[in-house]
C-alpha cells in the first residue's frame, strides 16, 4: 500500500513521522467506496478510525424532527472517527462517499497502541478535535447572520486554510450547497459573482483562488495576521 505524504498543519496525519504513517499503512486496511456509497451510519457502534487517502466524505445526520441537516465535507489526509475511538459513543453522523473514495481502517487496538507509543499524538488530537468545534460553532455563527455569497466566500477561504495555503480547493457547488445548507443555484449564483469581482476561477470541479484577502473582507475578517 502506498504511504501518501499528507499536508496541512490542520491534518492530524501530517504530525507524524514518515516511519510512523508507513507503519499505520502497512497494518491498516484500505477500503473503496463508490460514489453516494454510504461508510456508516448515524447510531452505527463501530470504533475505529478512518483516514482519507482519496476523494470527499460527507457528513449529515438528522434532527429531532427528521430532517437532514448538513454538517462537513472532510477530504484527503483529513479523519474521523475520533469521537467513537476516545468516548466509546456511537457515531454522530452519517458519512457518504463523494466521488470516488479510498480510506485507511485503522482498529481501536491499533491506534491505542499509537497513542501509548506516542504520547504527544493524545494532545495533537485533542487540539484538532477543539478545532472542529470551533468550526462548527462558526458555521452555525454564519449561519444566522450571514448571506449566501459571505458563506460561500467563507467555505472556500477555510478550505484553503486547512489545504496549508493552496489556492485550488477541490469541491463541487453542489458539496458547497450541502455543507451550507443551501440549494446549488445559490452557490452557482455566489461563484458567479466572485468569477466577475476577478477573486476566483472556476474549473471542472475545482475552485482557483486568485484574491483570498478579498474573500476574507467579503466575510468582514480582514486581511490575515
């Protein structure tokens, strides 16, 4: 199995030393999923961890009243899984293959025996974990008072963040309409917009950057530190 060599500060597998991912791939179990293809289940007890090595998952649960609600779209060298490995609960939400999707199954024992062999790992997890409830908190934040073009301008912003600066981010509008929960015609209508302002082009399921700072200022966060 090929060891991948994943990127971004933000990735809980970019932390590790080369030796340390080659022995992860060499004991984990790779698995393929198809388009629309679901991984797992709201509710579903299964305690291990999943690393994406190529493609988009995404996730959703339902609410108290049955309705979809859109969380997050993850894509290579990001995980999950976490939340069911550290508290024994049953997982959160769903997951579903976009696109073409390759992971690394990694058991419960597994990464118990990584976390005791590496101590400092525990504390990366934590502080990645902390991130996405922070990003969660934001998402409901815009949510309520934003419009469409900021929450979109937000999406790609972010998503070029946790890619370590990238300026091409890899999604389709309608990933960008789920995870905002949003209809596709308003994500179009927002890109089009960007494409006339000269901050972005737009390519074949991928998003070219050309004016972050002036994707920040749409959003009202400035200019970056």
């Amino acid at each position: 199995m090929t060891v991948q060599a994943f990127s971004g500060a933000h990735l809980l597998f970019a932390t590790l030393d080369a030796a340390t991912r080659a022995e992860l791939f060499a004991e984990g179990k790779e698995v393929r999923y198809r388009s629309g293809q679901t991984i797992h289940r709201q509710g579903d007890h299964n305690r291990s961890l999943q690393v994406i090595i190529e493609g988009q998952v995404s996730f959703s649960r339902l609410d108290q009243d049955g309705r979809k609600v859109n969380a997050a779209v993850f894509g290579p060298g990001e995980t999950f899984g976490e939340i069911p490995l550290l508290t024994g609960r049953p997982r959160t939400h769903d997951a579903v293959a976009v696109g073409a999707v390759r992971l690394l199954w990694i058991s419960d024992r597994q990464f118990r025996d990584l976390l005791n062999r590496k101590p400092d790992l525990r504390d990366r997890l934590l502080a990645e974990l902390a991130e996405r409830l922070i990003h969660a908190a934001d998402r409901l934040d815009s949510a309520l008072r934003l419009s469409v073009p900021q929450r979109v301008a937000q999406f790609v912003v972010v998503e070029v963040e946790r890619s370590a600066g990238l300026r091409s981010v890899n999604v389709r509008q309608t990933d960008i309409a789920e995870a905002l929960g949003v209809t596709r015609e308003a994500v179009a209508a927002a890109l089009r917009q960007f494409r006339a302002a000269r901050w972005i082009e737009t390519r074949y399921r991928v998003i070219d950057v050309l004016d972050i700072e002036a994707l920040r200022l749409a959003i009202g966060r400035g200019p970056a530190a």
